[in-house]
C-alpha cells in the first residue's frame, strides 16, 4: 500500500522536530535550507575552530530516508548518525 505524500510529509516533520531536539540537547546547532527538505548542522571541533557544517537532506520517496552529508569517517560524523538514528528511533517508538 502506498503512503500518501501528507502522511510522508507529518512523518518528516515529526523527525525533524526530534532530530532538532536531541542535536540541541548535545550542543549542535541546525539551521534549515531554503526551499529544500535540507538542514545544515554546524560541529566545532574540540580545539574551538570554525564550525565545520554538515548537511542532513531527506530523500523522499521511493527511498524515504535520511542522508547526512559529507561522507567521511571521521569521529563527529559517526556521532551525529548515532544521534540522528536515536531520534528517529525514540520518535517512531514514542
């Protein structure tokens, strides 16, 4: 059966309202892109450089997911996945 795009886009909202909660709660700061299902999350490193940003895009359907942006293996990235995916977990949970 196939989700309508009202009930993909209160889902959406949903997550995002968690996702902003818990990145909140550790520190991050989001700031949302214009016109686009897309939010950047700004990570200043231990050393207090500049803010290095990422960017956290919702790919609608048919993959309805979260993509997190740029594709590295460093440390914060790792952390925020983990944030991200308990957010989501908890939303869905609760």
């Amino acid at each position: 059966m196939k989700k309508s795009k009202a009930t993909e886009a209160l889902r959406v909202t949903s997550e995002i309202a968690a996702i902003r909660v818990a990145l909140k709660k550790h520190g991050y700061r989001m700031q949302k892109c214009p016109k686009q299902p897309a939010w950047r999350i700004y990570v200043t490193d231990a050393r207090g450089g500049s803010p290095r940003p990422y960017l956290l895009i919702y790919q609608p359907a048919p993959i309805s997911t979260w993509v997190l942006h740029p594709h590295n293996n460093d440390s914060s990235r790792q952390t925020l996945e983990n944030i991200i995916q308990r957010a989501i977990t908890r939303r869905a949970v609760g």
